[in-house]
C-alpha cells in the first residue's frame, strides 16, 4: 500500500513530495469514484457467494457505471 506523504506544522512538505502527492491522488480517484457508485447500488452489501461469482458481479456492475460516468 502506498502512502501520501503528510506535513506538519513545523515541516511543510516539499515540492517533490507535493507532486508525488498529486500523482498518487490521479491514480486513486477512478477506483475511489468506481467504490462510490457500487456503494450506490448496495448490490455488495447482498453478496453471500464465492469471490469468483463476486468477482464477476462487479465487473458487471462495473460495466454500466463506467458508461454512465463516461458520458
């Protein structure tokens, strides 16, 4: 798992920490927003089967949502 880096009071962060900062914020939001809209669904919540037919419920969740997200 990889971490932003975080400042404090007495110690700003620096320019190159800012920029990775930034950098792992771009990668993170698309699979944030993606929780987000199957958290609207609350199809996860009723998932009492096996990781491979979970699996393949949410990458046919996924399918619709990202369409929707797209337009």
């Amino acid at each position: 798992m990889i971490t932003g880096y975080k400042a404090a009071r007495n110690r700003p962060l620096t320019c190159g920490q800012r920029l990775s900062n930034k950098a792992l914020a771009a990668v993170r939001a698309p699979v944030e927003h993606g929780f987000a809209h199957l958290k609207n669904w609350r199809a996860l919540g009723k998932v009492r089967t096996g990781p491979s037919w979970a699996t393949a419920l949410v990458r046919a969740l996924l399918v619709p949502t990202n369409r929707e997200v797209a337009r």
